[in-house]
C-alpha cells in the first residue's frame, strides 16, 4: 500500500530542503513530530545527506515539545521569544552544570 512498505529499490522520495529526488534508501526520514519509531498512518519527510547534515548541527532533542509547550504560533511572537529563549537557556545551564560534575 505505502511505498516504504514494498521494499521497492526504484522509489524516489523529494528532500524537504533541496527539492532534490533521491532514491529511497539513500534518504534520512525526517519526522517533523521528532517521532520515528510510531509509524502507524504517518508519512514521513525526507531529506537528502547532505541536507540531513547540514540541517542537524546542534542536539534539537525535545525541539518539536518546547515549541508546543511554548504555544509556538499561538501567542504574539515577542512573548514567544522571550520565553523560548529563557527555557533554552535554562535548558543549557543544566546541561552545563551536568558536564561539570562528570
Ligand atoms: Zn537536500
């Protein structure tokens, strides 16, 4: 039914970032809800490596949930920033104070 599902080796997927058409298996699945294990009625987004790599410099571990915590979109964008940048900070300062006591 899906096309992941049919191991098929000539399905091309679109990279999100580049547009470029890349075979299937050469692609990086991109879930924009940070999940990839729940695979259940979802299609995926893909990105190409060189893209993949590019756009994953940092950990965004938990990114997606502190921008619905945050009510991204929801609230004037200032406010929004202000507290974004609070809790990321915050964020750091314990990964920081972790690092000292390794
Ligand atoms: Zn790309």
């Amino acid at each position: 039914m899906w096309p992941w599902s049919s191991q098929n080796r000539t399905t091309t997927v679109t990279c999100l970032a580049c547009g470029e058409e890349i075979g299937r298996s050469k692609a990086r699945e991109y879930d924009k809800y940070g999940n990839r294990w729940d695979r259940e009625d979802k299609a995926f987004e893909y990105l190409c490596k060189d893209c993949h790599r590019e756009l994953c410099p940092h950990p965004r571990h938990g990114l997606e949930d502190l921008l619905v915590e945050l009510e991204a979109g929801e609230r004037d964008q200032e406010a929004f920033l202000r507290a974004y940048l609070l809790t990321v900070q915050k964020r750091q300062d314990r990964v920081e104070e972790r690092r000292e006591w390794e």
